[in-house]
C-alpha cells in the first residue's frame, strides 16, 4: 500500500453527501409535512 502525501490526499475528490444536505432534506420534509397537515387538519388557537 502506497503512502499518500498531503498534497495527493488534497487532490482526491469523492462522492460524499454534503453536511447541508443532512440539514436541509429533514427540514424540507418536515417543512411540507407540517404544511399538509395544517392544511388538511386546522385547529383553533387556544
């Protein structure tokens, strides 16, 4: 096994999933999901 060096290890690229779209896709989700439900289900405020 080869020993990378930094700038070889700089130069790799991969095909990762971004931290923003962890944070995003569930937002969204939940997002529409509370939309729907409002829309579907609307309650009085107390």
């Amino acid at each position: 096994m080869k020993q990378l060096t930094h700038d070889e290890l700089k130069k790799i690229s991969g095909g990762g999933i971004s931290t923003s779209l962890l944070a995003f896709l569930p937002m969204g989700i939940s997002f529409i999901v509370g939309v729907i439900d409002g829309y579907l289900r609307p309650l009085k405020c107390n």
